[in-house]
C-alpha cells in the first residue's frame, strides 16, 4: 500500500513538472513516505530526518515533507522533533500534495494536511482521488478497499488508515481498462482485508469474488493477484472464483500472525487455526500446486513455550510456501502494546528459530518443482544476474531463466532445473504469446 501511495505522490510532482534526481542532494524536494506498523522503520524515518537536517543546511531551499502512516499518528512529534519539516501529509489527505508543495515553495513551514480518521461504516465519499499511471508498467497495483475495520490489538492501521471502505466498482475496472489499454499485464488488488471488499457501497454490497468475475473479462489484462485476504472472509464461492477464473493467479497470500487460538484470540484475530486450516485445505484440494504464503507474528504478548511450540508444527504442517515473519513490535495507543511483553532475547531467538523452519520448509517446497513447467510473466533482465531474465509464476514463485533476447511483458513456459530459497532458476520451453 505504501510503495502504490509513493507512486501516487510521484505522479503528482510529475505533473507539476518535477523530475526524479540521482541523489538527495540534488532534489529540490525530497518525500519521506512512512510506515508505522512496525518501530524499526519509524526509528529509521527519525534517522533520516536527522540526515536531511543536516543536507537543509548545506541546501536551505530543500524543501521536507513527511508523508504516510507516522505523518498520520505522530505529526505533532515530527514537526516537534524536525523543525526543518516543511510539512507533514496524512494518509487521506495525499491529493493535497500540489498545494502543500506550492506553499512550501513560497517558504512556508511546519504545514500540516492531516484528515482524522473516518467514522464506522464510511462511505465512498471518503475514497481518496487517484491518478491513473500513463507510462507502460507489466504490472501495477490497484487499491480497492481502504483502512480496516478489524482491529488486531497489535495493529496501527486502523488508526492510521481508518476505517474500511471500498472503491465503487466502476471505478476499479475503469481504472484496470485504462492500465491494461497502457500495456499492464497483470494487476495486483490491493486491501487489508481485500476479500471483505464491497461493503458499505452506495448501489449495495458487492462481493470481492463479483469483482473477480468482472476483472476477468478485461480485454489485454492477463493477471490477476489480491492482497492480503482475511481468512474469516474467505468464501467458498471465492475459492470456486479463484480456481474457475484463467486469469486470477493460482496464489495466495493469508496471514496466519499465529498457530495458537489463545494468542490469535489475544490478537483479536477472529478465526481458529482450524478454520484457518480447513481454507488452505480446500484451496489446495481445488488447485493443486498453489502457492500460499502468511505473514507471522513471534512474540506477541504473554505468549509461552507451548504457544510458539504450536505456530512452529502448524508451519511443518501447512508448508507455506514463504513466511514473512517478524518479532512483535509494540504501536502506542493499540490494546497490545499495554499486555505483559515477552523479553526481547526471546523474541529474536524464537524469530530464528520459525526463520529456520520456514527456509527448510520452502528448499523442500521448490526442490519438489524441478522438473516442472511453469508460466512465467517476463519482467526484464534478473537483478542477481543480468544473462537471466525473471519474473514470477502463477503461483507467485519467483524464477529466472536463461534466454535469448528482451521478451519483458510476455508470458513464457520455462522447466525449473534449480531451486534455491529464494526460488526457482530454468531455462525456456516456449514462448505461448
Ligand atoms: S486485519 Fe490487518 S490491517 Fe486490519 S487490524 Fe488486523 S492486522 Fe491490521
């Protein structure tokens, strides 16, 4: 979400005539687009600012603006803390940007544009306004829904995002039609909880598996992906969608945070790890071969032995494709920060420990592919090694191969030869198209 409201900015400062430079010091403005779901990189943004005050007195004419989550949650600290801020810009209020910008060309300082979070069950008036990329990208993200409305207790974004809402259908596959008419090959749905899509729209409910089927008979477009599903959404016509529809990917990012019920109802997670269970289990008895990945939590409050013990076997159990995993970071102001915390030795030494399984479990994953053919969407050439060309299958491993020539944008058939943790490497059967 984040990298997609970065390209929205750039877009802006595009149209006001301002071009990309190599170095900071070169800019005449200079955006620092902030995360707060975790403390590291709000501790590396205040670095940052500390730098930039630095480069501010060498180039006084630089003009500073804070933009995204932490502007959203902690504006008056940020201009507390680094006077030389030019202005702070929230998370709804990004199409403010152009005016912002123009007043701190005039000098102007210490600006804010920071809207407060939306009240429950806001409607599409609260969406904000988008602009549409023009320049060919193979693929894009499309945001659909915007904020959350399920309040883990360890989560900022309701707080930073607000409250969920969906953009009009209409609105979503225009702006698909527009991309795939631009050469956009594959698209990604963006949504904390993308499968809750649809709720709250002025002409009615309209379900996220609907907009699938709508996606799907977009002419040029040959991909679809969705992030990030919340497993007590997930349908079972949604998986039926998903399996039926030749253009939705065959993958599947569903964060699990943790295989315990006390710690998921600690979390507020509002499933089981049976319920959890039981939707892998029909997503890999409908798609064979799919890829699944999760998002896990070590060290959430309180948690013990037993509870880590459990999240460890239910990943030998379900054999994720990836994990991203993480130590539990306390956000001020959420529920979970005031529980009793695990040590942070613990944290990190559990983190290794769920970091060693998950590698083990994704060698084994991929070693079972050699010999397999797969669908790639070619980007370019590989950034480990620029005689290969890589891009992604459709079940979202990542695979470079050898071949002859530029083909971005075209989907080849390749063999996997070799796998390795990050993926798989092969080499060309054919191109189809
Ligand atoms: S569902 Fe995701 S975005 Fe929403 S509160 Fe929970 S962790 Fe945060």
């Amino acid at each position: 979400m984040n990298e997609e409201d970065s390209e929205q900015l750039q877009i802006q400062l595009e149209k006001m005539g301002f071009k990309k430079v190599a170095r900071p010091q070169l800019a005449r403005i200079i955006l620092l687009n902030t995360c707060s779901v975790r403390k590291k990189p709000e501790d590396k943004a205040f670095s940052m600012l500390g730098e930039l005050q630095a480069l501010k007195l060498h180039h006084p004419e630089t003009i500073i603006g804070v933009c995204g989550c932490m502007a959203q949650a902690r504006y008056d600290e940020i201009l507390k803390r680094a006077p030389h801020v030019n202005f702070v810009l929230g998370t709804g209020d990004l199409g403010n940007l152009t005016g912002l910008v123009q007043q701190a060309l005039h000098g102007q300082r210490r600006l804010k544009s920071i809207s407060l979070p939306e009240r429950k069950g806001a409607t599409v008036a609260d969406i904000p306004t988008r602009l549409v990329p023009t320049v060919k990208k193979i693929k894009a993200y499309v945001p659909i829904q915007y904020g959350c409305d399920k309040f883990c207790t360890f989560c900022i974004v309701p707080t930073t995002r607000g409250r969920e809402r969906s953009r009009p259908v209409d609105d979503v596959v225009s702006e698909v039609q527009v991309l795939a008419g631009n050469g956009t090959k594959e698209v990604t749905l963006l949504g904390q909880t993308v499968n809750s899509y649809g709720k709250n729209l002025p002409g009615g409910k309209f379900r996220f598996s609907e907009l699938l089927s709508k996606l799907q008979n977009v002419e040029g477009l040959e991909r679809i992906r969705y992030m990030s599903p919340y497993p007590r959404d997930f349908s079972d016509e949604l998986i039926e969608v998903i399996a039926t529809h030749s253009k939705v990917m065959e993958q599947c990012h569903m964060p699990l945070q943790a295989g315990h019920d006390d710690l998921l109802k600690r979390m507020h997670r509002v499933y089981t790890v049976e319920g959890f269970t039981k939707i892998v289990g029909k997503l890999r008895k409908r798609m064979p071969g799919i890829g699944i990945t999760t998002d896990i939590i070590v060290g959430f409050p309180g948690e013990t032995n037993a509870e880590f013990e459990a999240t460890l076997s239910l990943v030998k159990e379900l054999k994720f494709n990836g994990s991203y995993c993480f130590a539990y970071s306390p956000r001020p102001g959420t529920p979970a920060a005031s529980m009793e915390q695990v040590p942070s030795e613990l944290k990190m030494e559990r983190l290794q420990q769920l970091l060693k399984v998950q590698d083990e479990v994704t060698k084994q994953i991929h070693e079972g592919l050699i010999g397999k053919n797969f669908e790639v969407l070619v980007e370019g050439p590989s950034q480990r090694d620029p005689g290969f060309l890589s891009g992604y299958t459709r079940e979202g491993i990542h695979f470079c191969f050898e071949a002859n020539g530029e083909r971005a944008g075209r989907i080849a058939e390749v063999s996997a030869t070799g796998a390795h943790h990050w993926g798989l490497t092969g080499t060309t059967v054919g191109l189809p198209n």
